[in-house]
C-alpha cells in the first residue's frame, strides 16, 4: 500500500466516509489524502480541496500548515498553493507559522516589496535575526526593477546599514547608509 497511491486514496476515502461520525478519524483521513494528492503536480487542485474540507472537518490550522508547508516545499512555483497557505496561515494564531508564510512569499518570483516587508516585520517581531538581512537585500533588489523602487526601500536599505553595524561590519553599514542616502 506504501508505494500505491490509488489505493492508498481508495482506503483514505473509505475512512474519511467510515469516519464522519467521529471527527478526528475523518479530519485525518482528509489531511493524509490533502498529502498524498499535494505531492503530486497533476492532483494539486484535487489536493486543495481535500485540504479545505479537512479544515472544515477539523480546527487543527497547524496541521494544514504542515501540509502546506512541504507542498510549498515541493512546487514553489505553484502560486495557488501560496494563496491557500497564506489563508490558513492568518486563520492560525501562530506567528511562527504566519513567518514561515511570509518568507516563502518573499522568496516567490511574484513577491512584492510589501510583501516583504511584512516578513522582515514579523522577523523582528519573533525575534528571528537570522533571515531578517536575506529579506531586507531581497526587497532591494526587487525595488531595482521598479521606476521609483529606491523610495520604496529605505526602510531596507535602513535595515541593512543596522544589522552590518551590528555585525561590526562598519564599511558596509556605511556603504548602505550612502545608498539609502542616494
């Protein structure tokens, strides 16, 4: 049954339909069938709306996170995927995976620089320095494709002068400075 994915969905419809009565069995069936068919590009939309009526069956939003989360991992090309993610991830009350969120939308071709900046925010906010540079030199470097792109980006290229001056890295907080100054 491990390797079949026909069967495996063939025994999880069974259990989500056995299951309705007793909710966890069901949620869990839809999850584990929101998994299987999300693994696979050609089952993506299948994948989706197993996933929603898991969440429907059930209020475990971390559990549809961590679906979300390795389908992300898996197509980070699929735009559709992001869009449900994020939802699931502002319907939950974890910031750690609204952050999570956040930079994966950062990092999507398709990111905005508001978008960003709302994953340097919630950076600062959980405490996370470790990404907050990569997303800060990611939001500039989308403003260089834009016509008024540096007047959007002080605040990163701010950022970036802070966290090389807090590295002890005096020349590059000075050479950011000069380019938020520009």
């Amino acid at each position: 049954l491990a390797g079949d994915t026909e069967a495996q969905m063939q025994f999880l419809e069974r259990l989500a339909n056995v299951g309705e009565r007793e909710e966890g069995t069901r949620s869990d069936a839809l999850f584990r069938m929101a998994e299987v068919l999300l693994a696979d590009a050609d089952s993506i939309e299948a994948g989706i709306t197993r996933l929603r009526e898991a969440l429907e069956a059930s209020d475990r939003v971390e559990r549809g996170a961590m679906v979300l989360e390795q389908a992300v991992a898996q197509h980070p090309t699929n735009g559709e995927l992001l869009d449900v993610y994020e939802q699931v991830a502002r319907k939950g009350e974890d910031d750690r995976i609204l952050f999570h969120y956040l930079k994966t939308r950062a990092e999507h071709a398709d990111a905005t620089v508001d978008q960003v900046r709302e994953a340097v925010e919630k950076a600062i906010a959980l405490e996370q320095t470790e990404p907050v540079e990569g997303l800060l030199s990611r939001a500039v470097a989308l403003a260089e494709d834009m016509l008024d792109g540096r007047s959007q980006v002080g605040w990163a290229l701010l950022g970036l002068a802070r966290v090389r001056l807090d590295a002890g890295d005096l020349a590059g907080a000075v050479k950011w400075l000069g380019e938020a100054a520009e």
